[in-house]
C-alpha cells in the first residue's frame, strides 16, 4: 500500500515556480512538490516519466526535461496538444498542480560508462535526451565522446535555444543542428543545417567506435534513423530508442501503452533496438 | 455423506450474512436484465440464467473512485482511498467461467505493481459457484479448459439438485469457514442425485497450436478478413470476464474532484491515440488483432494461462456478429 510519500501509488501535490516559454505551443515547466522531504527523496534516471496532473484536466505522461535541480525543482517540458496539455498552458506560477512517479527505466547509464554517447533528438524528443545530456555532462570523466543531434521543424521550433547556444561553446562535446526547412535566419546566433536527422547523421563526423545511440523523436523518426545508424555499423543492442505511447496508469496494469507483450511505462519507455526488433507493431 | 442446502436456506443463508454486515453479490434481476450485483435480500437471487455481465465487477468495478482532489488558496490537497474500507463480501452463484476468472487476474494485478483496489477485494471476497445445467449455444467454456462443473476459482461450489436444493462442496479454507460458519443452513444428506451438468456443443480448441500460428503472424491478412466488420463499439471488452484494461480519468472543477478508475476497451479507436494525433494502433483490424494476441498469445507469454474462460458473452453481445470460436477456429485451421 502507499505510504506518505510513495509517489507511484498516489499523486503528490506541487506547485508551479516557472514556466518558459520555448516556442510557440512549447512551455517548460518548472515545479515543485509541496511535501519537502518527498522532493528530496526523488530519485530520478534520466529517461523516466511522470504523471502530472492539473485540477478538472486530469493526467497526462510527460519526460522529466533535468534531474531535479539543486532547489528540488523538476522541469517538464509541455506542448499543447491535447485538452490536459492546454490546461496546463493556461497556468501561472503559483498555481497548483500534481504528479506521480517517476515511472519507467530510463536510459541504462550506468552501463555507458567509459563509451561514447550520440544524442538523437527530433522536436520534442529533445526534452528526455535533454536529461540524459545533464546526465552525461553531470559526470563528464565517465563518458567519452558526447555528441547531440538535434532536428526541429524550423528555426522557431528549436526548444532551449540560450541553452543550445551554450552548449555549442563547450568543448567537451559536438553539437549539430538541422531543421527541416528554413524561413527566417536561426536565432542566437546558432549554426544550423537544412534537412531532415538522418541526412545530418550522414553529413557530419562522429565516432561510431564503442558508442551508444540514444534516440527519441516523433513516431516517423525512428525507423530511418535505426536505418541509417545500422548503415553506420552501430551494433542492434548499442542502440537505444525511448518510445511514446499513452500511458496512463504508469504501473503495467491498463494496458494502454502495450507493445506487443511489452508496456511502454514499465519495460520502457527506453528499449534496446536488438529488444524490439522481434516485436512487431513497435516501430 | 455430503452437505446440501435448499434454496430457501441458501436465501436464508444470505439474509443472515447480510445481516451480519457481509457485502452479498449474487445474480439479481435489473430491469429486463440479470446482473451480479449486491443484494439487499435472499429473495432477490437469480440463479435461472447466466448475468449479462460477468462478475468480475466484484473485485473491479466498472467504475470506482481512487481518490479525491479539493484546491483552496493552501494548494492541492488529494484524498487517497482506503481498500481497507472494503466490506467483507461473499459472491454468491458465480458461473464456472466466472468463478474462474478472478484467479486469471491475479496474475496482472500482482506481476509488480500491487493493485490493492483488485488484491483487496480478492483477499476479502469469498466465491460461492455455481455449476452449470443449461448452456445455449454460445457457451463455450470446455473449448478453453473448462467445464460447466469446474470448481476452479470457487470457495464453496454449489451443485443443484433434482427436487431442489443444492450439493456443497467446500474447494477452499474460505469455502469451509463459510460451511462452518453457518452449519445450522446446511443438511447431511446420504445419497443425493445431482441435476445432469450442461453440454456445451464446443469441441476442445488447441490453445498451444493456437498460440503458436499467433506467435507467428503479427502480420498477416487473417485480421482484416476477420475484423474488417468490427465496429470497435467494446462491447466484448465490457462483457468479458477476463478483459481487465482500465482508464484513469479525473472528473470534477478547478475546485474540486475525484479521479477514477474506468473499464476501457482495447477496441475504442482512442484507446492507443496520442493527444499529436498518431496511433499506433490505426485501423480496426489493428485492435481487433491486439484482443485476440493479448487473449491467446501475450498474456500466456506473460504468465502462462489464457485470458478466455469460454462464457459466450461476447458472441452473445456483438452487435456485427463477430464469434471469437470462428476466429479460433479459423487460426487452428491455419496452424
């Protein structure tokens, strides 16, 4: 049964600190649970989910967009898109919400350790790959090459732009930057290229030597993007796809985000290529 | 010897569980239908015909509350359910293809997560069966394993009787503490004849070849012939007694509300829909496909037993006449 602060059972209340706006149907949310020792239990993988929910929407699966920050703070990046998600856009700091989790897997990262790591992320898949990126940077000397790969649908659709622009200064890292057709000169001052993420992943230089591919996109991406990172001699089980499908009760009960025999919420959202090749229906 | 009891005591019998404060939810008449529902008196048994519905509702009730949300200047405040505030409940005249199904659950409802909502309410419920004298020609429960006198899943299992009245059999220490708890309803009798079982016109499927031709053909033309007519209405899902997937669904204001648990159906087009638009389970045949994969082949792979007790109730209830027995006698013929 539940206890006080077991989150998976039953929702916790929190509060919203900050929104950002990224784009123009992107917010990031910044929030905060209510019960203090709660948010400094949180344990969180990147990769892994939660239900946030927001009084008279009801819930909706959302990536944790960072580990908690030092204030205890949980960023959740949202798009509007359905009737919850519009709820939510319509808050403001202050206002009082809920989630539960986090649920999931989440990247196998401690597995990574010592192998390069290629970030792929198509619009809004940015946001789990963007707590895999503080993971990895987080603890630096552990990995090797790090490299991200961002494609948006245009200039305006790139998500964290200040933060983007941060990273493409850093040395310790690659970043390459696409979008799928350009109408206005990117912001910030950001290189980016034309085209769609798999003709950057032809077009660029990166290792491919003892390294793992970490993907999320929209459902389109997926297979092209195997494709072609096959076509690099990336190896089934060195890549590593985090899904989307609608959770909704995050524990492996309702059956809405089934994969074959699989649940999105609790055998993913993150599987190994070489686990969902026999399962059809996956990609 | 063996233990009987009439059908007045058996109504007695309730009376005075209910009396002591016991939950009783047994085959009752609602309007032109019979369901299983609680009882407020012995005298409202049915025990002529099989519920509309399955009983699973006993343990999972096709709509029940999980918590409460209220919202004031301090913040959010939710408001957990207790299923220790379960009543103590007997089910009384559960087909065999219901008094088995509950157990099949178990499996889903403890892999990792424990629903206490289900778990609760299995610990808390005794199961009183009922064996089977009529089946129409629907039924089909030896198809998959079972029979109309098959005491699988029940605590205590009633056999009717020619002249009335019903053989006991206690299949459970549940079963037993119901006996002894009321032994005074309960009359030793030497010799007693029970009515003839029901036959079900149903061959044995052979669920292994079955599952072994699904194993195989995720894809395959099969599913648009058999279930480009299924109007995805979900009516099966709800009559199924083994169906078990769910929706979370908060109704209420700003102000306040309750969250709840609602039965789903893997047949509603929205069921796998993304708020974007995509589906991954686009067309029909698609979700028809996942009913019988999940049915025969997933949940078997899962934890070994079958997701189909053979009750008919969803032949009996498709409005396009889909017959789950031709689909699987389709895919034995081809396996």
């Amino acid at each position: 049964m539940s206890t006080n602060h077991d989150m998976t059972a039953i929702p916790l209340p929190a509060t919203v600190i900050e929104l950002r706006k990224l784009s123009d149907d992107t917010t990031l949310f910044r929030l905060r649970l209510d019960d203090a020792i709660a948010a400094r239990r949180l344990k969180v993988i990147p990769g892994q989910f939660v239900q946030l929910s927001v009084p008279a929407g009801g819930e909706v699966p959302i990536s944790l967009a960072a580990l908690p920050g030092e204030d205890g703070a949980l960023e959740l990046c949202v798009r509007r898109v359905g009737h919850v998600t519009a709820l939510l856009h319509t808050l403001a700091p202050g206002a009082g919400v809920a989630i539960r989790g986090p649920y999931g897997n989440g990247f196998p990262v401690t597995d990574w350790r010592g192998k390069n790591v290629l970030l792929l992320a198509g619009g809004l898949g940015i946001a789990p790959l963007r707590s895999l990126l503080h993971f990895l940077l987080r603890h630096r000397s552990d990995f090797g090459e790090i490299t991200l790969m961002y494609g948006a649908r245009e200039p305006a659709a790139i998500l964290f732009k200040e933060e983007l622009s941060e990273l493409s200064g850093r040395r310790d890292m690659h970043l390459f930057l696409t979008v799928d057709f350009v109408s206005e000169e990117p912001p910030g001052g950001l290189v980016c290229h034309t085209g769609l993420l798999p003709g950057l992943l032809s077009g660029v230089n990166f290792t491919t030597e003892n390294t793992v591919a970490a993907l999320c996109g929209p459902p389109a991406l997926y297979r092209c993007v195997v494709e072609e990172l096959q076509g690099f001699g990336f190896p089934a089980d060195s890549i590593f796809l985090s899904l989307e499908r609608r959770m909704k009760c995050g524990v492996g009960l309702c059956c809405h985000c089934a994969i074959g025999e699989l649940f999105c919420c609790t055998d993913g959202p993150v599987f190994r290529y070489a686990d969902l090749r026999g399962v059809e229906g996956a990609l | 010897m063996r233990k009987t009891i009439t059908d007045e005591s058996l109504r007695l019998l309730i009376n005075s569980l209910i009396k002591e404060g016991t939950r009783v939810v047994a085959p009752k008449k609602a309007g032109a239908m019979t369901l299983y529902a609680p009882l407020a008196a012995g005298d409202e048994l049915t025990l002529d015909s099989l519920p509309r519905r399955s009983a699973k509702e006993a343990f999972f009730p096709l709509c029940e509350n999980i918590l409460a949300y209220r919202k004031d200047k301090d913040g959010v405040k939710i408001k957990d359910i207790d299923p220790a505030s379960f009543p103590e409940t007997v089910l009384v005249g559960a087909r065999p293809c219901d008094a088995a199904a509950p157990a099949i659950l178990d499996a889903v409802f403890s892999w990792d997560y424990h629903d206490e909502f289900f778990l609760e309410r299995r610990r808390k419920t005794t199961i009183v069966g009922l064996a089977c004298t009529v089946a129409d020609d629907a039924c089909f429960c030896p198809a998959v394993g079972l029979s109309p006198s098959d005491t699988t899943g029940s605590d205590l299992f009633l056999t009717p009787l020619t002249g009335g009245g019903y053989a006991c059999e206690a299949v459970t220490g549940k079963g037993e503490a119901l006996l002894a708890g009321h032994s005074r309803l309960f009359e030793e009798r030497e010799a007693v004849q029970p009515l003839p079982p029901a036959e079900p016109q149903q061959e044995k499927l052979d669920l292994a070849r079955i599952k072994e031709w699904l194993d195989g053909h995720f894809e395959d033309p099969l599913w648009e012939e058999i279930a480009s007519r299924c109007a995805g209405c979900g009516a099966c899902a709800f009559l199924c007694p083994a169906c078990h997937c769910f929706d979370i669904v908060d109704e209420g204001t700003e102000g306040k509300g309750v969250r709840r648990k609602n039965w789903d159906a893997c047949g509603f087009s929205k069921f796998t829909n993304h708020a974007s638009g995509h589906n991954p389970r686009d067309l029909q045949n698609k979700r028809y496909r996942n009913r019988i994969m999940h049915k025969f082949k997933y949940y078997h792979d899962k934890f070994g037993q079958t997701l189909c007790t053979g009750c008919g109730r969803c032949v009996r209830g498709c409005p396009v006449g889909i017959d789950i027995r031709a689909v699987l006698e389709k895919i034995n013929e081809r396996g």
